[in-house]
C-alpha cells in the first residue's frame, strides 16, 4: 500500500473518530442516551490520552523513556486548579479573600503569586510557560550531559517525586495532600452543569485531535526523520553532523506542553488534583497504556490509555484487589506475545491469513512427474 493511499485512510479515520467524539457523544449525553457520568468518565479517558501522546513522543519516536511526564501533567492541573480555586464565588467572581485550604493553615492574607491566578488568561498562560520552563531547564542540563537511557529515566522519576514530595505534599500553599478540589465555576460557568461539562469533553476531544494532526505531520517532516534516527542510532546522528541534544531538548518541551494541557483540562472535568497525580507510578501507567497500545504509533498511545483505564474503571469496582494484577499481567503479555501492541493485531492477522492461504496453496497445488 503506496504512502498517499495510508495517509488518506488515516485522515478517513481520524475524520470519522473526530465526528464521533466532537458531534455525537456529546448529543447522545445531551437528549440522554449517554449519562453525564460516562461523558465525563470519557473525558477523563481523552485527557490520559493525551499525556500517553506526550510519552510516546519521547519514548516511541525519540527513544526516551521519561518517568516524569506525570509532573507536567499535574502542573498543567495545579495551574488552571488555582484559578478554579479563586472562582469560588456568584458568576465566578470570587468572593472570599483566600481559599478554605489556606484559611484551615492559618493564613490571614493571600499569598502573592496566588493574586495574579484570579486571571484566566494569566492561569492558561501559566499552563504552558511553567511546564515549559521546567522541562526547558531540565532537558538542557540533561542533554548537554548527554544523559540517556536508564540514567535519564531515573532522573525524570527523581524529578517527579523530587517535585511531589518539596512543593506539593508539603505546606507549600498548594493545598498540601488534598490538592485542590469543589471548584465552582470557569469562565462564568458552573462546572458542575451538564452543559459546562460538555463543552468540556468537546475542548479535549477537539485538542486530543489537533495534537494528534501535528504529531502525525511532525513525524513525516526532516525533523521527525532525525527523531526516529535518534532513538534507532544516536552515534550515527552525531557522525553525521546534527546537534542531537537540541532535537531532543525540542521534543522533550513539545512533550511536556501535550502532557501540561492534558492536565488542564484533566482538572474541571474531574473536579479534583493532588499530589496523587504526581507520583512515579502514575508516569509507569502512563508508559503501559502506550506499550498495550502500541509504542512508536500515534494511535496506540491513544488507544492504550483509553482500552486500560476503560479496564480500569471496571475492575477496581468488580475485583479492586485484583487490578494490579490484571495491570502487570497486561504488560506482561504485550511485552511476550505482542511486542507492537493492540494496533499491531490487524497487521497480524493479515499476515497469518496471507501465510495460511499460502500454505493451503502449496499443499493444493498439483506435484509434477
């Protein structure tokens, strides 16, 4: 199949998934076909998606395992929190001084870096600039140290838990272990409404789309031919002349943007965010929803994290002792007998068909004297 024909099922694809998210879940939810609370479980799924983007952009196309994507992840939720934090008030004005949380620690006055927060503008330009900084800084000590493989995954895990334990879990003023959480209104709308909650899932349906359209065109530009040649021999990458540590530095901010965003709209979705969502473990998920998926593909990313947390959400209510189980034999089994993940079963399955009509040729055709 020529290049131009994939392409063009892949664009038919995506068109009719986008349909499907955009126009039709959200008006089967609105005349009652599809409960708010499996539109808004849907929604929680699209933006775990997108943070499965964000690591197999890196670990797929780059061949960089990061275990920190979760903390881009959780500050991208922290930042708009705080803002859903101040709109505590009538038509999102908010109304007291300081929130509760502060209030209980024994705060009398609002912090400084907290005031400018009260600003929607300000907190969405604060999901991507402090992620982005963060993972600028991070990424350009790293790979001007040319730290790779199992040294820098265990350096973004250290960062993560790093992060977690200094600024979040403690009294940092950012709402300690309970994070943040009983937000009222965004943008002058109850985010409890059915209607906000819509948009919402339209929001990330609509950004899981487009994120996914620039990755797919990044990955056929020279830079996604470098990216690839990265992960498949860095040495040849140097010997040939191109500053590998800036092509990586690149994808590594682009990916903490993808995984920020996500938790953004993670957040007035979910109604909650707290250090929980920061740990390690929740950045090893996120690397088995893309190796259940598919590594290295766009779509498994996508698919992993919503066929696992889709299994997820029905196990901890059915066996919640079990799931981690259910979770490492999973892994097990696509690392052993299905080393290119759910979206590698078509491709698999032709293949066989084709060798068994092969087979069944060979065995039919007539033997010569």
């Amino acid at each position: 199949m020529s290049a131009p024909t994939t392409r063009r099922i892949e664009f038919i694809a995506v068109a009719v998934i986008a349909t499907l998210l955009i126009v039709v879940f959200p008006l089967l939810n609105s005349t009652g076909v599809i409960s708010n609370f499996t539109l808004n479980l849907w929604g929680k799924y699209l933006c775990y998606a997108l943070l499965a983007i964000s690591v197999d952009l890196l670990w797929g196309y780059t061949g960089l395992l990061s275990l920190g994507q979760a903390l881009f992840f959780s500050l991208g939720g922290y930042m708009l929190g705080m803002h859903l934090m101040r709109m505590i008030g009538d038509l999102g004005q908010y109304r007291k001084p300081i929130p509760d949380f502060l209030i209980f620690l024994g705060w009398t006055e609002l912090p400084t870096f907290w005031k400018p927060f009260s600003s929607f503008p300000f907190a969405a330009a604060m999901v991507i600039l402090l992620p982005g900084l963060v993972a600028l800084i991070f990424g350009f000590l790293a790979f001007r140290s040319r730290i790779k493989g199992v040294y820098f995954s265990i350096l973004t895990q250290a960062l993560t838990y790093g992060g977690s334990l200094m600024f979040f879990r403690n009294d940092m003023l950012m709402g300690g272990n309970n994070g943040f959480t009983d937000y009222k209104f965004l943008l002058g709308a109850d985010v409890r409404d059915a209607s906000t909650q819509r948009a919402l899932f339209i929001a990330t349906a609509v950004t899981l789309v487009l994120v996914y359209l620039g990755c797919s065109w990044l990955s056929r530009t020279k830079l996604g031919l470098i990216q690839r040649a990265i992960r498949d021999g860095e040495n040849r990458v140097l010997f040939s002349g191109y500053a590998a540590a800036g092509f990586k530095l690149f994808i590594f901010v682009v990916a903490a943007l993808i995984a920020s965003v996500g938790g953004a709209l993670y957040v007035p979705q979910v109604g909650i965010i707290n250090p929980s969502e920061m740990t390690p473990d929740k950045s090893l998920e996120a690397v088995v929803w893309v190796a259940v998926g598919g590594r290295g593909t766009l779509v498994g990313p996508v698919v992993g994290a919503i066929v696992v947390n889709a299994l997820k959400s029905w196990a901890t209510r059915a066996y919640p002792d079990l799931w981690l189980f259910f979770l490492g034999g999973m892994f097990i089994i696509v690392v052993l007998f299905l080393p290119g993940g759910i979206v590698s079963i078509p491709v698999r399955i032709k293949t066989w068909w084709a060798r068994r009509a092969a087979a069944n040729a060979a065995t039919s055709a007539p033997v010569a004297p």
